[in-house]
C-alpha cells in the first residue's frame, strides 16, 4: 500500500520535478542611470505657488541637486518662456531664485508648453547621457511636472518624482499627486543613488 501510495504522488509531481523550464533565461540587468530634472522654479512662478509648499520644496530641491552632484549624475535645468507672455531668458522673472544651488554647466532646456519633452532637445540630450531613470522636482506639480512624468512614460523613461520637492498653487493639490503618482521620499533617494552601479 505504501508502495502504492508513493508511485501515485510520484506521478502526481513529475511534470514538476522532470518537466524542462518553459521559463525565460534571465535577462542581464540594465543599471539604472538617473538624471535630476529641476522644472521651472522661475521667479515668476514662483510667487503664485503655496506658501506651505514653497520652503519646504526649495530646500529639498536643493538637497536633491546636492545629491545628485556628489554622486556624479546630471542635473537638467528646465525653463518655462510662453511666446507671447515671456518670460524672455535675461529677464530676471525667467532666472530660478539666487538660493538654487544649480550651475551654468548644468544642462539647460526651455519649453514652451507643460511638458519638457514637446518640441525640446530633452530627449536626445537624456538619450546622449544614457539615462534611463528620471527625477522630477520643482513646479507646479499638477502642471508642468505632472505633464513632465507623463512625456517620460510615453518615452519609456522609469520616472519618479521627489515628495515635497514639488509646489503648486494650492498646496492639497501637490499632497494629491504625491499620493496618487509615484514619489520618492529623500531617505528612499538617497538609498537609491548611493546603491546604483556606475
């Protein structure tokens, strides 16, 4: 009987243990190769933002391009100009805040519509660095930003954007977005660069 009974449950797990894997050889991992997208924190946007929003977000800001920098990996500076109302680079409403801690060799794009990518040089300058991964902060995040993560998803970018590194004018509308859109909180940032192949 006992003999019975283990040629049954042979039986019953042979197509596990004998079957040959259907599954896939697994594929070579592709490193992660991040860039920090810094978004039209101008001077003449900035003032419509929520003040609740707007210290915090400057200061993570800062600590987010800080990061980026020791770790070696691009800061993209992105302007906002409309055509017709400006503003105009050199007008000092077009510059970021003199507290930014950017560089005049950090790549820079200006756009003319919310999205980054529509009719920029974005993503061929990200395609040149090899980026693959992308980090969003600045404003607003119900508009520029939240167009921003939209044209790297369409792209095939892996984006993130940076909790309490954004702005809007009302700041339950940026708690809205961190919660629905994928962020990055500066523990969970910090962790993931510092852990990232070169």
């Amino acid at each position: 009987m006992k003999k019975l009974c283990f040629l049954a449950m042979l039986f019953m797990l042979a197509p596990f243990l004998f079957a040959q894997s259907d599954a896939p050889e697994p594929q070579a991992q592709i490193p992660v190769k991040p860039a920090l997208l810094v978004i039209d924190i101008q001077n003449e946007y900035l003032k419509y933002m929520s003040e609740e929003d707007k210290e915090s977000a400057l200061r993570l800001i800062n600590g987010a391009i800080w990061l980026f920098r020791q770790h070696g990996h691009p800061i993209i500076r992105v302007y906002h100009s409309d055509p017709t109302y400006g503003p105009d680079p050199g007008d000092e409403n077009f510059e970021f805040p003199s507290s930014v801690i950017i560089k005049e060799d950090d790549p820079m794009v200006v756009k003319n519509y919310p999205s980054a990518f529509k009719n920029t040089e974005l993503e061929e300058l990200l395609r040149k660095k090899e980026c693959n991964t992308l980090f969003l902060c600045g404003l607003s995040a119900v508009g520029c930003v939240l167009a921003t993560y939209y044209g790297a998803m369409e792209r095939d970018f892996d984006v993130f954007m940076i909790k309490n590194a954004l702005m809007s004018h009302k700041a339950q509308y940026t708690d809205f977005v961190e919660d629905v859109f994928d962020t990055v909180n500066w523990k969970t940032l910090q962790f993931m660069l510092e852990h990232m192949q070169k």
